[in-house]
C-alpha cells in the first residue's frame, strides 16, 4: 500500500472522528439510532470474519511447516526465541495491565447491540467446552477456546501427513486465510463510517457513565509494554548473548522507519534482510531463512496489544476473569500473535475477532480505533526489531556452533514454507 494511501485513510478516518464528535455532541436521538444501525453492521461484519481469522491464521501458519521433526538447529531455534520473546511480551501486557488495572469501574451501558453477552453459564463452563463434540460446534457457539483447540489439533495432524498432502493442505488453507484477509480488507473500507458510528456513541455511552480516564490508562498500558519489550527485554536479550543492543539499533534503522510508515512488517523484510546482511554482516544463509519465518510467526507487540485490548474491551462491559483465566491469556495471545499476518491493522482485526467471538460489545474497540493507526506504526516497527533482535542471536549462536566443528544443517533443508498467501 502507498503512502498517499494510507495518507488518504488517515484523512478520511480523521474527517469521520471530527463529523461523530459533533454528532455526539448534539445528543438527538435519530442520529444515535442511525449511529446504532451502522455500528450494528460493521460488528456483524466484524463477527463473520472473527473465528475464521483465528482459525485459519494458525492452521496455515502451521501446516507450512513440513514436519515437527525436521525443524532442526536454525529453525528450532527460531521458534524457540520466538515463542520466548512473545510469551515475554504477553506476560507484560498482563502485568502491566493488573498494575496500571484501566479498569476502575466496568462500563454498566450493555444495550441492544451486544446480544447475548451475560452467559447463564460460568466462565469456567466456557473453558470446559474447550474440547467440541463436532468440528462445528465451536464455531456455531462463537467459542474461542474451542477454536484454538481444533486449529491445533488440525494442525498437529497436518504435519504427521505426507509431504504431498501437508502441501496441498497448506495451498488450501493459506488460500482460503487469503480470501478472508480480502473479505476483511473490504471491510476496511467501511472503516471511516463505522468510526463514525462508534464515536458518536461513545458519547451516548459518556452520558451514561463510561469514564474517559480508564481509556487513558488503557493507552499507558499498550505503550508502556511496547517501549519494555523493545528497550528493555529485548535488548537484554542481545546483551545476554554478547550482541551490541546500539548497533543492531542503527544497522536495523532503515528497515524500522520502513516498518513504521507502512505499518507492516511483511513490506519491511526486503529492507530488514538487506540491513541484516549488509549494515550487520549477518550470514545470508541464517538471515534469509529467519527473518521471513520471524516475520510470519515473531509478532511481540502484537501478542501485548492483544492481551491488553481484550481484557480492557471486556472488562469494562462487565466480564470478569480469575487468575488462572488472566494467565490463560498470555499463551492465548502467544498463540493468536503467532499466527498474526504482517499486515496493516492485523493485531487490531484479531483483537476484535476476539471480542466478537465472545459477544462482547465493541463500542469501546471502535473508540480506541482513531488511536490505533499510530499504535500500529509502533507496534510494526516493534515487530521487525524483534525479527531482528532473534536473527542476531540466531546468527551468534550458528557462528559459535562453527568455530566449535558442530554441523549446522543449511536452511533449505529444514523443511519450512514461510509462504503466506497474503
């Protein structure tokens, strides 16, 4: 996407957030009612693509892989990192999301447009379906958990099949995600008026009660994670192995700034293995096969963002969670983060697929919107220093593993389709 693009968006999205400030300032019925109308179909919109984002985002992630078994040296390293850096930054979020706690008062506005939200079930009875009786079942229940279980399961016996048939079933699902990105970016459009709809809302839900300092505290949140696991976490990481944090910082800049003016990673990677080689004299065997598998799987910020957003979004409409379901979501967001594509607004579509999928309201979501364009860019540029900061202690760890005499496997050979059809 080009800058004047993504320029006239911001503009459009700017225009929108101005006409419903003022349309809620005029407190008239009949626009809240119009207000309600366009909110109601975006939402709707929202919940057709929510499930199978999730679903088919890890399935093709992971039915690239060629085999559990073959992800040797290189790869499993990659995806040990990885997997560490993005349940480190889900952890975060959590942490700070308790200390911060956004959530003073739980907005009590729950009208016509969240339907079904209170469950005459328990929460814990949510969890206990977390296992179906049909491949159907989660989906027609909007069950999260239950999602996540069968695209694991898929997954699993994806990568136990055949090489012909884990191929034609990776073309089959990265395709099929493909059409859903699509079907989302179509959506996108529509992004203006229902930011629109949403604001004017908000100030329907204001009137009501909803306290803007809890949105406040909310951004602090997101921010605060971001800028510890990129100027603290990961850092210490690189320190740890005997990386210079400052000058990976500068030989990685142009494919940061890249990063965060389109805000994706997936358009970033030419630039990042370009730095990654040449600023940073990383073997072009390692960088050109870890940094396109980080850039599919390696999403930090996201995986916070995530985390955040849903408990805030939720919370504040009157869930509650126990300890161990707050701590069930750092690996729900490590999970959702790793099969997060590198696209524009990706982590903000999963978030929602979330909220959607459990039938929480997404009046509050559509108010964080008009921030979300620079969280995004951010967020994005956060992701290719992460992709990065694992190349560099892959790289560090390969070029130990030579001088000691172990064989490390080029790789082509381990196996891996980092393609994703979108």
């Amino acid at each position: 996407m080009g800058m004047g693009a993504l320029f006239t968006s911001n503009r459009r999205i700017a225009l929108a957030t101005v006409l419903g400030l003022l349309a809620g300032c005029m407190n008239l019925p009949q626009i809240d009612a119009s207000a309600e109308f366009v909110a109601q179909i975006f939402i709707n919109l929202l919940k057709l693509v929510s499930l199978p984002i999730i679903f088919l985002s890890i399935v093709s992630t992971a039915s690239g892989m060629e085999s559990l078994h073959e992800i040797k040296s290189i790869g499993k390293r990659v995806i040990k990192y990885t997997l560490l850096t993005t349940v480190t930054a889900a952890a975060i979020g959590l942490l700070l999301f308790l200390l911060i706690d956004p959530v003073r008062e739980p907005h009590a506005s729950i009208d016509a447009f969240a339907p079904a939200t209170q469950s005459t079930g328990s929460y814990l009875g949510y969890l206990l379906k977390a296992i179906p009786s049909n491949f159907i079942q989660p989906f027609n229940e909007n069950h999260v958990i239950g999602v996540l279980f069968l695209a694991m399961l898929l997954s699993s016996a994806i990568l136990a099949l055949p090489k012909e048939n884990r191929t034609t079933l990776h073309t089959f699902f990265s395709s099929l995600y493909a059409a859903i990105m699509k079907i989302t970016g179509w959506i996108v459009l529509l992004m203006p008026l229902a930011v629109w709809a949403f604001i004017t809302l908000f100030f329907k839900d204001f009137r009501q009660g909803l306290d803007v300092k809890n949105l406040a505290l909310y951004l602090s949140c997101v921010l605060l994670a971001n800028f510890l696991q990129a100027g603290v976490v990961l850092p210490l990481l690189l320190k740890f192995k005997g990386v210079s944090p400052w000058s990976m910082l500068k030989g990685m800049m142009p494919a940061l700034s890249v990063a965060f003016f389109t805000k994706s990673s997936s358009a970033a990677l030419p630039m990042a293995m370009r730095c990654a080689q040449e600023n940073l004299k990383m073997s072009p065997k390692v960088a050109n096969f870890t940094l396109p598998l980080c850039t599919t799987i390696n999403m930090n910020a996201c995986a916070a963002f995530i985390l955040i957003t849903v408990l805030f979004v939720s919370m504040s409409n009157g869930m509650v969670f126990s300890g161990p379901e707050l701590f069930l979501w750092i690996f729900i967001a490590t999970l959702a983060a790793v099969g997060n594509a590198g696209v524009p607004m990706g982590c903000y579509f999963l978030a929602s697929a979330f909220l959607a999928a459990m039938n929480v309201p997404l009046n509050i979501l559509g108010i964080i919107l008009p921030f979300y364009t620079m969280i995004d860019m951010l967020e994005s540029a956060i992701n290719v220093w992460s992709d990065a900061c694992v190349t560099a202690v892959v790289n560090k760890e390969v070029a130990h593993d030579l001088q000691q005499g172990v064989a490390v496997p080029e790789p082509e050979k381990l196996a891996i389709n980092t393609t994703r059809c979108c």
